[in-house]
C-alpha cells in the first residue's frame, strides 16, 4: 500500500470522521464543482490530499489533473464532454422521426390540422388493430391440424 494512500485515509477519518471512510466513492463533477475544488486549494494552501479529503474526491491525482488542466487551458477544459457526441445523434434522430401526416399545411388553422390529425391517428389505430386481428388468425389456423 502507498504511503499517500494512508495519508488519505487518515485524513478522510480526521476532516469527516468514520463516515468518511463509508461514503468515499467516484463521482462526476460538474465543471463549477471542478473550479469550486481548485480555487479551494489554491487559495487554501493546503496539500492535494487535505483538499480531496475535505471535498471527498476519491483520488488526489484526479484534483491535480484538474489543477494542471484549468492552469494550462481555463474553465473549458474542465468541461466534461464525453458522451456528448452520442446525445447529438440522439437528438438528431428524434427530429427525423417526426410524422409527416397528409393533408396537413402552413394555412391551416389549428383546429383543422388537429382535426386531420385525429382522423389519420383513428384510421392508423384501426389499422393496425385489423393488421393484429389478422396475424392471429394464422397462428390460429397454422395451429389447427
């Protein structure tokens, strides 16, 4: 074991007691959380350890990638962005899918679009409630010898 490790721990027990040493987990920070933790230890003085103790992040190395990151490029960088692609994507996606329902334009009044509306969402239910009643009628009969 690590002798920083160690002192971690002791000072997790001496900044929050036995709970301290329970409740230490891996987390995401926002970006402001970030910023709050480094100016803590900039303005503090104390060590990597005493401040993630105080501030229960898991691991000092973590707060001194922050500090080395915020110095070298500011707030931006400690934005994290990962996953921000895939939320892209999905939200592309969820704007193609939008119904193009017939008969429905920009002249119409609210009323008459919801009206149209209504009438395709009955007919589309209708649809596939013949569309069912018909699949099980072949399981129906393929199950009949």
């Amino acid at each position: 074991m690590a002798k920083s490790q160690l002192q971690f721990w002791c000072k997790l027990h001496e900044h929050h007691g036995e709970k301290g040493l329970e409740n230490i987990v891996v987390k995401s920070y926002t970006a402001d959380e970030k910023l709050e933790i480094i100016r803590y230890y900039q303005a503090s003085g104390l060590s990597l350890i005493d401040t993630c103790a105080i501030f229960m992040v898991a691991s000092f190395s973590t707060l001194y990638q922050w500090v080395v990151k915020f110095e070298q490029g500011g707030y931006q960088v400690l934005v994290d962005k990962r996953g921000d692609h895939f939320k892209k994507e999905k939200t592309a996606k969820r704007m193609v899918k939008k119904k193009v329902i017939p008969g429905i334009n920009d002249s119409m009044t609210v009323l008459e679009r919801l009206t149209i509306e209504n009438e395709y969402l009955r007919a589309e239910v209708a649809y596939l409630k013949k569309l069912e009643a018909l699949a099980q009628s072949k399981q129906v009969k393929k199950k009949k010898p």
